[in-house]
C-alpha cells in the first residue's frame, strides 16, 4: 500500500472506502423489516460503482459486515447471509462484463461453505480485470486485520526469516488486506454517524472523512458526487504545512 494523492487531471481519489450505514433506520422509517433496507441498499451500491467507475476512482471499498455485525438479531443475520449469497449469484457476471474485479476481505471460516464457495467462483471470474476494483469486506474487522498481519510477522520470526526489532510499519501494512492496493484517501460513512466503527483501522490513517446525514439506500448518484467535489476540495498535507504542499505542486 502507498499514500496517495488525488488525481491532477480530475481530482478524483484512487481508493475511495465507504461504510454503508442506515439501512435498518431507512426500513424502520417506512415501517419495513430491516432486511427491506438492506435489500435497498443494493441500488445505492450500484449507483456509487457507476459514479466512481466514471470519475477515474481506482478501487472502491465497501464496508458489507463487520465482524460485529453477528451480534444481531439472528434472523437480520440469516436474511443478510442469503442477501450476500444472492447478490453474488446474480451481480458478479455483470461485473466481469463491465471489468470490474470483486474481491472479498475479511475472516471467511464462519460464512456456511454455499457462501464461501459463491465468493471464491465471484473473484476466480472477475480475477483478470483491471478497470476497477471493488472490495468487500465482510466478516470484516479493523482489529482483527491488524491481529491477523501481526500473526504472519510472528511467524515469519518463529521460523528466523525476520528478527523482532527489524519489523517495520512497512513490514506490517504489507501483512494487511489490500496490501496490494493504494491506502484509502477518503472514507464515507452515511447515516448520520461520525465514526470510523472498526473499519480498515490501520489504512485509514490519513484518509480524509466524509459523513453524510443520509441513509445509505438514499445515497446515489447526485450524493456520491457530491461527497467526490467535496474531496476534490480539500488539501491533503501527511504533516506538511500548506506551504509546502503548495510548494510540491507549482
């Protein structure tokens, strides 16, 4: 992973990380069941794909289910399972035609083997594309990651490939999910909430915010860009002064 800069030519970010949230209160608001919100946050997932596809936005990720998230009621769960397994089914041929690469970060060994299996068929045939990248995280933890990379560098010690005071922050991020792909420059949280909720922890280090009011089944296309200008707006410094920043860009 690398620190990023927005595109000069469009101002766009490269990684843009969103946690879907409201979609339990857009339900309740319109006397639904939960599940009817998240089955509407489909739409918005597909609206935001197709915004950040067109601004030059390299890597989308999407926050799906915490490692939390099993905490809920376990019919909320049970729906949200067979929604994830569907929504694989029947979305990764489209996503392969327009080339768009899934792929799925988080602790897998707790999804039923039907839903593991969905995944790895979604991201064995969008592998080779190269236009975009979306990335799911699901049974996904900010502190779980950091555990898991901690765990091979521990290995890697056991076994004499590495000395303790030798690892590095790079050593480290390196071990994380998406290791492969630049840092997030900027996280979105819908649904009025202003916290980062155990999401990428370590990534979104210098990443600039955005939180909107809206739930996410109402965040489409015209929010989408919104929050975009509004981080084509702002100046990322990683500890500079603005002089210098500004001095790096004449």
């Amino acid at each position: 992973m690398e620190q990023t800069e927005q595109s000069p030519a469009t101002g766009a970010p490269r990684h843009v990380a969103i946690i879907m949230d409201g979609n339990n209160r857009w339900a309740k608001r319109r006397l639904l069941p939960g599940v009817a919100g998240h089955k509407a946050g489909v739409s918005a997932v597909r609206a935001v794909i197709k915004v950040c596809a067109e601004a030059g936005v390299e890597v989308l990720t999407l926050f799906a289910f915490s490692s939390e998230n099993w905490q809920r009621p376990a019919d909320e769960v049970s729906a949200l399972m067979e929604l994830f397994l569907g929504a694989l089914r029947r979305e990764a041929r489209k996503l392969n035609e327009n080339g768009i690469q899934l792929r799925i970060i988080g602790d897998r060994s707790r999804f039923h083997p039907d839903l593991q299996a969905a995944m790895q068929q979604a991201e064995a045939l969008t592998a080779g594309n190269h236009r975009f990248v979306l990335q799911v995280a699901a049974n996904y933890g900010g502190q779980w990651d950091i555990v898991q990379a901690t765990r091979q560098l521990a290995a890697r010690v056991q076994r004499g490939e590495l000395q303790p005071e030798a690892i590095s922050a790079e050593d480290l991020q390196s071990c994380l999910s998406g290791a492969d792909l630049p840092l997030p420059d900027l996280c979105i949280r819908t649904g009025g909430e202003h916290r980062i909720s155990n999401f990428l922890l370590w990534q979104l280090a210098y990443a600039e915010l955005y939180f909107s009011d809206l739930f996410w089944p109402d965040f489409k296309h015209a929010a989408m860009r919104e929050a975009l200008a509004d981080y084509a707006s702002r100046q990322r410094r990683f500890g500079m002064t603005s002089e210098q920043v500004e001095g790096k860009t004449c």
